[in-house]
C-alpha cells in the first residue's frame, strides 16, 4: 500500500527501529472528511499548506507521515524534520507517557514525498463512510 520509494527508503528504517516515524492527520477531529490541508505540486515539488493536531511524538519524530489534500484526494507525504517551514511543539500531556505535538507548517516537499495516496493506503485503513 505505500510507495516504492517508502519501502525502499523508510520501512527498513522504521523497522529496525533507527527511524522514528508519526502519523499527522488529525485537524478538527479525527475524521478524514475533515481534513482540510491543502498539497499543491508546484515546479517539481509540494507545498503542504495547514496544521494538524494530536501528533504523537510528532516534536521528536525523524520522518512525520503527513495527510492532506492534492487535486487527486488525500494522500501522504514524508515530511522530515527539518523541513523548511515545518514548525512543532510539543504540549504537556495529561498522560506524560504519549506526548503530543501540534505542527502548523507550509513545508516545501520534494516530488518523491507522496507515501500513498486515497485509493491505496488511506482506504484501506480508513474506509469511507
């Protein structure tokens, strides 16, 4: 379900444990369909435009997995953590053992940051209603 490039370059990492990755796809809730942060492909790379909430671990995170919407749906994009743009924080917990960490950023990607798109990863784990 993710990309040739993920498999090649980001699942042995996170596998062996060396690479540190979240999931960054909550905003207003934790529904897709709200989902409002925008992926633009623009010269050769993208722009992600918005903020997501909830990221766990997102301020220690290597590689943050980050939804949003392109002209083709939602897809995923690797986003690093040192990406120009990208700003996080983390949050004081209720549960100190699972931090959080809020992001607002305008990362610029390259082309090769799409990880999977609406009609592979996402659907399978999070089917439409």
């Amino acid at each position: 379900c993710a990309s040739e490039m993920a498999q090649k370059e980001l699942l042995p990492g996170i596998a062996a444990g060396t690479t540190r990755a979240t999931l960054a796809y909550a905003e207003k809730g934790w529904d897709l369909s709200r989902i409002a942060m925008t992926a633009q492909e623009k010269d050769g790379a993208w722009i992600l435009d918005g903020a997501k909430a909830n990221v766990l671990d997102g301020h220690t995170a290597d590689v943050i997995l980050v939804a949003a919407r392109s002209e083709a749906g939602i897809e995923l994009f690797q986003v690093a953590r040192d990406a120009t743009g990208l700003t996080r924080e983390a949050i004081p917990p209720l549960d100190p053992t699972r931090k959080l960490a809020p992001s607002s950023s305008t990362p610029l990607l390259q082309r090769k940051s799409v990880v999977g798109t609406s009609r592979t990863a996402l659907r399978r784990h999070w089917p439409s209603r």
